[in-house]
C-alpha cells in the first residue's frame, strides 16, 4: 500500500513538471510573438524611432542602459516575487517592451542601412543556438546553477568595457560581440537549469521571463556580430 502511494505521488509531481515545462515554454512562444508585434509597431512609429535613436547618441546611451536595468529589475520582482498573477503578468509584458524599445536603433539601422537578410540571419542563428544549447540541459538535466558567478562577473565586465567605450569613444567590435554570445550561451544553460532544478509548478511566468531575457541578449549579440561582420 506505501509503495502504491509513493509510486502514485510520483506520478502526479511528474505530470506537474511535465505541466510546468510546457506552461513555460508556451510563454516564452508568446513573449517572442508579443516581442515582433510590439517590435513592428515602435519600427513604424516615428516619433518612437526618433526618440530611441536619439538615445544612443554619447552619454545619452548610459540613461537608456540604466532605465533599461532598473526596468529589468522591476520587472523580475514582479514576476518573480509577487504571487498575484496578474501582476506576474504585468512584470514580463513590461519587460517585453523594455526589450522591444532598446532593440529600436539596433533593427532600424539593420534593416535600413545593411545589405542582406542580417536580421532573418541572426534571428535563425539564435533560435538555432537557443534550441542546442536549452537541449544540453533538458536531455543531461545536469545542474548548471554554478555558472550564476561567473555570468554575474562577466556582466559587470561587459558592463565596464560598455562604459568605457561610451566615455572614450571606441567601438567594442567583433570579439567582443563574440565574448557577448559565449556570455549569452552561459546564461541560456543557467536559465534552462534553473528551470528544472530551481522554480516551482506555479512559477511558469517568472521562468518564461528568465529564459526570454537570455534569448534576447543572445539575439542583440547575434545581429551585431552579423551586422559588423
């Protein structure tokens, strides 16, 4: 009879795993086609594209990396820390257009300024590294939790050499774009492990956002590394 119970709660913890898992990745599909919509609405909105690309003149790109950050934050603790669903919800479409607002200069000036399909090309590639990478985990189900420090530490560094090249006026180039990618592929196996190791049944939105926000930053590094090619 125990071993009947425990054999019948297994099978009801793996169908809310199993349950979980697609939630999860069902908002992420949703989070992506939300991103395009948005997207495609601020890339046809001109007073939009004006101020976004006025931005990233000088300092003023510094005043859109911290409003992005201190959004970013927000939205995280909305989705993560609060158990009102509607607010959860809130939290990842906020960062939804976060995302869709900063990625403005960087589309604009891809698909008006550079020859070839580069934006078809970097949104392939990263679906495509996004899908090996998330399979790793997901087939070893092995626990990349420690790799929290060092993406944590090669942000900060990322975040010094993009000051330093806003103050003195350099451009990063194509290796940075590629440490970017390597740093973007760290972050996709700690979400993904997170996803199977770290966040509960319920929390579905939170572990969406997660696995959304290293996408994207895969997707920025991506298409500059194509468009400076």
């Amino acid at each position: 009879m125990q071993d009947e119970r425990l054999t019948a709660l297994s099978g009801i913890h793996s169908h809310e795993r199993a349950l979980f898992y697609r939630k999860t990745y069902q908002h992420l599909a949703w989070g992506i086609l939300a991103f395009i919509l948005i997207e495609y609405v601020f890339l046809h909105t001109e007073w939009i594209i004006r101020s976004a690309m006025s931005l990233t003149q000088g300092k003023r790109w510094l005043l859109m990396l911290g409003g992005f950050m201190l959004v970013t934050h927000w939205a995280e603790k909305m989705a993560a820390g609060s158990t009102d669903r509607t607010k959860q919800y809130l939290g990842y479409l906020l960062y939804i257009v976060a995302e869709a607002y900063i990625f403005v200069p960087l589309l604009f000036i891809a698909a008006y300024y550079i020859e070839g399909p580069v934006i078809r090309e970097a949104a392939l590639m990263t679906m495509a590294l996004f899908t090996g990478i998330s399979a790793v985990v997901l087939i070893t189900k092995k626990d990349f939790s420690f790799l929290r420090t060092a993406i944590v530490v090669g942000g900060f560094v990322a975040l010094g050499l993009i000051l330093a090249g806003i103050l003195f006026g350099f451009h990063l180039g194509l290796w940075f774009s590629a440490g970017m990618i390597l740093l973007a592929a760290a972050s996709i196996l700690y979400q993904t492990s997170n996803l199977l190791h770290k966040y509960r049944t319920h929390q579905y939105v939170a572990a969406a956002l997660g696995l959304f926000a290293s996408l994207m930053l895969m997707f920025w590094y991506v298409l500059r590394f194509l468009s400076d090619r």
